[in-house]
C-alpha cells in the first residue's frame, strides 16, 4: 500500500466511525497520526504478523513490570523532550538558568522537609556498606544572581548499591530523599553518601532490548533534583558525579556540559571535626540558577504519575 492509501484507511477505520458523538479533537489527532505512522512502517519494514504481535506483548510486559519509564528514558524520549523544551526556553528568550535534564522514574513525593540543612542518609542503612560521605552545598538563585530564600530544593539518589529508596523495599522510607528549603541567605547543605552509578534491571524488558540493540544500560552516578521557588519556573536536574567511567555515556543521555561540579576531598582535620566526621569526605559545591515565571512561556511543570509515600 502507498502511504497514501494507509492514510485515507486509517481515516476510514478511526474518523469515519466517529458516529456516536463528538470525538476528543486532540485525541483523534494524535491517535490518526501515530496509528497511520504504525501502519507505514509495517509496510515500509514488511514485517510479519510475529513480529507485530511479539511488539504488542513486549510493551504488555514492559507496563507489567513498571519499565516504560525506564524504556522512555533508554531511547532517548526523556532526552528529546528536554530538547525540545530547552528550543522552546530559548525561543522565549529564556537563557542563563542552570540546565535541566531529566527526571527518571524513581522519585517519589513525601519526603521530609527542613530548614537550610538535611541529612539524606540514615547511619546504617546500607547494611554498613555507606560508602564515602558526601557533603553537598550551594546557593538557590535567580537568573540576576539574587538568591532564593525558601526555595524548595527536593534531592534524590540511589545508594552504594545503586538502589533507590522506596522501589528497593530494603531500604527505609525516604533513605537518601529529603526537601530542603534554602535559609535566608538562599543557601542549602546536605550530608549524604556518595551515591553510585547503576543499571538497568538485567532481566528486565528495557535491557533485553539494549542487548539486542547492542547498548549498555548503564547510567553514570547522579543526584536528582526538583528545584522550586515563589515566583520561578520550576527546574527538574540532576548533577553527575565527576570521574565515573559512564560520565559521557550514559544510557539515558541525561549527563550534560555545567551538571558536573568538581568533587573535592577533604582530609583536613579541622574540617572534618566542624563536618562531624571522623573520616575524609567528599564536597562539592554547587549553585542552582532559576528563571523568573514569565507569562505565555511554555509550562516548566511535567505531568506525570509519581509515586508518593
Ligand atoms: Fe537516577
């Protein structure tokens, strides 16, 4: 069939059957498209009823065990929107903020909330496996360089094993998430521990295609952010963790230029006295940027399901 044909088929199977009402504008545009887009590329790529069908069950399977949203990060969806939201920022005439990148799947609404300081970490959570200590500190700002008093500064990470709290049922509620809101200075600091890189689940739905794409499914160590303030657009980042092996090559392509803060290490003792540790720590410094609201620019806020606990 010519795309052509496969159009005015398409239109004939889900616009002229439209008899019982009044279809959903948006809803019959997009579900026209991707359907006729569907159908061209079985056409185009001949494939065989097997092979449409074995398509069908994978994404049943992938819903089934909650990994479209691993799979929408793995082929570069998350990454394209971002993209896409980035030229749209730019159009607008917004630059100068801290760059997004994307959110993932695993976090998860609830977390604890204070002041100015948070510990991440509960000591002996990780079944004595902690790993190197992590302060992290910095300032909210506004684009002009002012910073944010009470800004929300929502972290999240995975731990020495590369798990993450509230999906990895062995760790307790809210390990390694908290909301700080910035002191009157607009500064944040909090202890945690280093967090490692990870991988997708190795038997699961998104990594059996990797293989049989020939890729990796491996994303370089990271810390999640959701930054907010009065009067701002809100920021969904994450900062890498300078030095890992997957720093540039990550499956999920989150890992951008100005989201790589240097990681210093501190082994002065009196620094280590006024951190509260008995060991050298890891520090790194980073200051989050926010463009003011500005009215008609394209919403900074993503709806989609989340957990919350
Ligand atoms: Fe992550």
């Amino acid at each position: 069939m010519t795309h052509t044909e496969i159009d005015a088929l398409v239109r004939q199977f889900l616009v002229d059957t439209a008899t019982r009402g009044t279809p959903h504008p948006r809803v019959q545009q997009v579900v026209t498209r991707l359907t006729a887009d569907l159908f061209k590329a079985i056409e185009d790529l001949d494939l065989t009823a097997d092979e449409v069908w074995r398509g069908i069950e994978y994404f049943a399977e992938a819903g089934a065990t909650h990994e479209l949203g691993l799979l929408a990060a793995g082929l570069g969806l998350e990454r394209f929107l971002d993209i896409r939201a980035d030229a749209a920022d730019t159009r607008a005439g917004l630059t100068g903020a801290t760059p997004r990148t994307i959110e993932g799947p695993l976090y998860v609404a609830g977390a604890p909330e204070s002041i100015g300081f948070a510990r991440l970490d509960e000591a002996g959570a990780d079944g004595g496996a902690e790993g190197e200590v992590l302060f992290m500190q910095g300032s909210v700002r506004g684009t002009d360089g002012t910073p944010l008093a009470g800004a929300r500064v929502e972290v999240w990470h995975a731990n020495q094993l590369g798990n993450y709290s509230f999906f990895d049922k062995t760790q307790p509620a809210f390990h390694l998430r908290r909301t700080i809101i910035t002191d009157s200075n607009g500064r944040y600091q909090f202890r945690s521990t280093m967090p490692m890189g990870y991988g997708c689940p190795p038997a699961g739905t998104t990594q059996r295609l990797l293989d049989l794409l020939a890729r990796h499914g491996r994303r370089p160590a990271h810390i999640h952010f959701f930054v907010s303030a009065p009067g701002h657009r809100k920021l969904t980042t994450q900062i890498n963790i300078d030095g890992d092996a997957f720093l540039w090559d990550d499956f999920a392509f989150a890992s951008r230029d100005g989201l790589v803060p240097a990681v210093r290490r501190i082994d002065d003792p009196a620094r280590m006295d006024r951190h509260g540790v008995d060991r050298p720590f890891a520090s790194i410094d980073f200051d989050f940027r926010l463009h003011r609201d500005m009215a008609g620019a394209p919403a900074a806020e993503v709806a989609r399901q989340r957990a919350a606990a």
